[in-house]
C-alpha cells in the first residue's frame, strides 16, 4: 500500500508511506532478520523480490521508499552509514577525473576525499562554494566531473545557493552533489534545485535518536549513468544496512518533520539569545537576518534553519572550554540532529583545519528552548 500522491511531508512520514503488514495486521511493518530467501519445489523463488539480503530486503526499500518521497526524488538508495554513501558516489568516477568540492565541510568528508582522490590520481580542487563567484570560476577553468557541497556546512553554517552551483556544474559537463545532512529533506530539497544527487547522514537528523548509523543517497535521475553505477557499487561491492537499523529509521523518520519543527524553532530563539549576549563575540545561523548566507537560506529552505548552530566566545580556547565544561543539559559529545542537546569544541577535535579556538558548536534537541537557555545562561556566566 502506498500512499496518496500529494500529501505533505508530516502525513508521508507519520504512516512510512502506507507501510503495514497485512499478513498479520500490524499497523508497523515487520523486521526480516533473514540473510536468504527460500525456492519452491521448482526453484522459483518464494517471493521474487528477495533473493539474499545483500540485495534485497524489504525494510530497507519501505525505508528508501519513504526518503525518496521527502526528498521528491525518483529513487534513494540506504547504506550503512553517511561515509559509505559519500565513498560508493566518489568511487564511480574514472581514475582522473576532476572534482570541485566545497572547502571547511565535514571533516570526515573532506580527509577521505583527499586520500581517495590521491591514490585514485583524482585532481581535488577545494573551494569557498558559499563564494558564488568563486565556484563559478573553478567550474569553468577545471570543468570537474563532479561538483561536491554541503550546505549549511559543517561547522561553520555556511549557504551555498544550490540553483547556481548546479548551473555552474552542468555548464562544465559534470554534476552536482549536495550533502543536505544539516537541513534534512523536511528543511531543503535540493534536487529541486537542480542538483543531480542528494545525499544525506541519516545517523543525524533522519534518524533524530542517536542510535543508528545511516546514510542516503537519492536521485530524481535514476538512468544516469553515475546512479546505475552507485548501484551496481552498493550491490557488487556490499556496503548495505542492516534490517535492525533500516527498522529503527523507519521508525525515527516517523516524527521527523515533527522533530524538525521543534529543533529549528528553538535554535532560532537560542541563536537570538545568543547573538544578544554580552560574552559572545559572533553567531552563525542562517536563521539570522545578520548571517552572509541568510537570503540564499530564506529561498532554498522552507519551515526552518535547522539545529546545527556555532557562536564563537569572548576569549579563546580556555573560555570556550570553560563553558563547555559548565553545561548541564547539553552533552559533550560529537554529532548532531538528535532530539538531545549536543555541544562541541570543535577545535580540540580538528586542531588543523582552522576552527578557532573560541568556537563552540551546538547542535539543538527537542528539550524545552527555555531550559536550554537557562544553561547557556548559567554556562556563559
Ligand atoms: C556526520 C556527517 C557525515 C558523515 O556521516 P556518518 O553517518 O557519520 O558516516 C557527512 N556529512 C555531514 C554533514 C555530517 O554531519
């Protein structure tokens, strides 16, 4: 059963798409824990559709299902974590081949990157895509293959206009790629933008729950070359989720744009209060009038700004440190887009890549806004 077409997002996640079991009844689709699927008394198989679970497995469609409807796109593809999607996308392009990525991005992203494209005699060119101009011109001197944002960026909340780094991408020959963890399908749906890939860490906000690894991939051109590519790389090469955590999403993403809502209105009131405060020196959140990327935002996103959120103290690493060690409520620990308050210095993580050692970033939860901000409060001092 799927549902009706034009439906909104709260309605598409709240009922995984029309998932049901209709042979026992239940309202929730069942975890099928088995790694093979039986054949008749003639071979046939007993459902055609499941052979061995490296292929196929019918939670993670139902999953890949209800992503591709968020994301209005055509097909998405689940694997085991937010890394393994970026790797089976970068893995499809030729040894030389060209690509444009955004610079200050993910770390994670950013450091495999450059050792992929090292042995893989990739030509990497790292650029400043929030720069409009900037991006236009590397896409016209190196014309990449494939063109590689994240926006809002990680940790610095940076807004690259989507519509234009697709233009400049499909100008030189080659494709856009955008990483839309911080904004989740509820918040941007950059295919509509023009990108060629969506991709997403489902271990952030999709999932909302700190307790699975996922990542997604999604197109609304699945005869492209480069998709049937991915596709063949997850099925040959095995980087699938298991039914577990395709269960566990399926359910996370059920109150997704519910947890959005809440998380951006409360990093919207925190972001003000913080960019009021006498101890703050600066605040980056798109959702501010006063942020460079704040128009770009206003237009590609819609409903919010999302939870990832860094402001920079007064002082340098040892206040910084001082207030981080202060808090409360918001746990001290990586990642982002649960429905706990998460804090991190990033600069003691990533001492190398020019995080300034005032900055403090804040990924928002579902806890009350004014709770929240009696902590800062307390921790700010
Ligand atoms: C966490 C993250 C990733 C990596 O995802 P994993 O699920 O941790 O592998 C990629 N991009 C962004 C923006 C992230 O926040």
């Amino acid at each position: 059963m799927t549902l009706p077409n034009d439906l909104k997002p709260s309605t598409i996640a709240a009922q995984a798409n029309g998932a049901i079991d209709l042979p026992s009844g239940g309202v929730v689709p069942p975890l099928q824990p088995s790694t093979t699927f039986l054949r008749d008394e003639d071979y046939a198989l007993v459902n055609p559709a499941n052979i061995y679970s490296r292929d196929n497995s019918d939670i993670v469609r139902i999953a890949e299902n209800v992503l591709a409807r968020l994301e209005n796109a055509e097909e998405a593809l689940l694997f085991p974590s937010g890394m393994a999607a970026i790797a089976a996308m970068f893995r499809t392009l030729p040894n030389g081949a060209t690509v444009v990525v955004q610079s200050g991005i993910y770390w994670g992203t950013t450091k495999w990157l450059r050792d992929f494209a090292a042995r893989r005699q990739i030509t990497l060119h790292e650029v400043d895509a929030a720069d409009a101009s900037a991006l236009e011109k590397a896409c016209a001197t190196h014309k990449p293959d494939l063109v590689f944002i994240e926006t809002p960026s990680n940790p610095w909340l940076k807004t690259v206009d989507i519509a234009h780094a697709a233009t400049c991408a499909h100008a030189a020959g080659g494709l856009l790629a955008v990483d839309s963890t911080a904004a989740t399908p509820v918040l941007q749906r950059p295919l509509e933008h023009g990108a060629d890939i969506v991709m997403h860490s489902a271990t952030k906000a999709i999932n909302g729950h700190s307790d699975v690894l996922a990542g997604v991939l999604a197109t609304s051109s699945p005869a492209a070359k480069i998709w049937t590519d991915i596709k063949a790389d997850r099925h040959d090469a095995g980087a699938v989720i298991g039914p577990f955590e395709a269960w566990l999403l399926l359910r996370g993403m059920r109150t997704l744009p519910l947890r959005v809502e809440r998380m951006c209105r409360s990093t919207q009131t925190i972001a003000e209060y913080l960019a009021t405060h006498p101890k703050v020196a600066d605040v980056y959140y798109p959702g501010l009038a006063s942020h460079p990327g704040h128009e770009i935002a206003a237009r590609q996103m819609q409903g919010g700004f999302g939870c990832l959120m860094s402001f920079l103290v007064k002082g340098g690493a040892e206040e910084a440190l001082a207030a981080v060690g202060k808090l409360k409520l918001f746990h001290r620990a990586t990642s982002l887009g649960g429905v706990e308050s998460l804090v991190e210095h990033r600069h003691t993580i990533e001492p190398h890549t020019g995080i300034p050692e005032s900055l403090i970033r804040v990924s928002v939860g579902i806890e009350d806004a004014g709770d929240l901000i009696a902590d800062l409060g307390q921790a700010l001092g």
